[in-house]
C-alpha cells in the first residue's frame, strides 16, 4: 500500500436482537436442566476477535423456540422493523431457538419485505456453555455473513446461508437446510 492510501476502518454497525432459545441456555445444577437464566451473548461475543465490528445486543425475551407465541414472533418482526428504520445499522442480527427459526424467518421475510441491509436469522443445536457447541461458530459465521450477503433475509448455521422462505430444521442431521 502505498503512503497516500488509507484503509477504511470504520466498523461495521450491528444490531443483535437477542430471543434466547439453545444457543444460550446454561445448565442448572440444582434442577439439572438447560435454564435461559443467565445470558450468554455477551461472553460469545467477546470471546470472538472482530476488530472492525460494533455490536449493539438489544434482549427482547429469553425463550425456548418452542414456547414463542404468533405475538412473541409479531414482537420480534416489529423491533426488527425499528432497528432497520433507523437507518445507522449495517446489519441486523438475530438469535433465534431452531425449532420455530423457520417460522419466525418467514415472517420476518414477508413483513420486511426487501429489507435495505442483510438480516440474518441463526441459532445453536448445542448450548455455549457446554462442550462440543455450535453456537460461537453460528455467531461468528452469521456476523460474517451478514458482510457478504446481500439485503434480505436470511438463515445462517453451520456454514450455509438459506433464503429465510426456505429454510426448514433438518431434524434427522442436526442443522438447517433449504426446502426444494
């Protein structure tokens, strides 16, 4: 590079709308369950090297999937709408449970309609907190994602970016995929 030339590195600007679900349940030694109790977003995201990346987490609940009402999913879709309207994000990240991801990407997708930035829809089939996760992988690769793809919606775990119409839980595998 030469002396006259600079490089940009200004960040880039992310929202996190966090929802809960298995990426960030901890276990409980005094019930011996999976507990959304404490948050763990933030000790993922630290634990990641982004340098030229600010992330902005906004908690909106701290579900299972499987317990997200159609007003849950409505409460996700109209904080997504506000972040985007606001204008000074590059990207728009959100932790979601697999289980109901698929609906929540849907309509996501058909109220924000071709959002001006990417939205990316990601989650964890293995909590943070214990051994073998997925979770800092999904998080670090729906961050990158949200680099390269382009605006829309979209669903992003174990190293494949879906089209938020297409993406369905592959029970049987583990992960997500893309209905034909």
């Amino acid at each position: 590079m030469k002396a006259t030339e600079s490089v940009d590195r200004s960040p880039f600007n992310v929202v996190l709308l966090a929802t809960g679900g298995t990426i960030e349940k901890s276990y409980d030694p005094h019930s011996g369950q999976l507990s959304l109790a404490v948050p763990v977003i933030e000790g993922l995201l630290e634990s990641l090297d982004m340098p030229d990346v600010s992330v902005r987490i906004e908690r909106l609940m701290a579900k299972d999937s499987l317990d997200i009402t159609d007003a849950d999913r409505q409460a996700i879709v109209y904080a997504a709408q506000a972040v985007l309207e606001q204008g000074s994000v590059d990207a728009l990240v959100i932790t979601h449970g697999t289980d109901t991801l698929a609906e929540t990407a849907v309509a996501l997708h058909v109220a924000l309609g071709s959002p001006g930035v990417p939205v990316v829809i990601t989650g964890a089939m293995r909590p943070y907190r214990v051994a073998a996760s997925d979770a800092a992988q999904n998080i670090a690769q729906a961050l990158m994602a949200a680099r390269l793809l382009a605006p829309g919606v979209h669903a992003v775990m174990h190293g494949r970016a879906i089209a938020a119409e297409r993406v369905v839980k592959d029970y049987e595998r583990l992960t997500l995929t893309a209905r034909a």
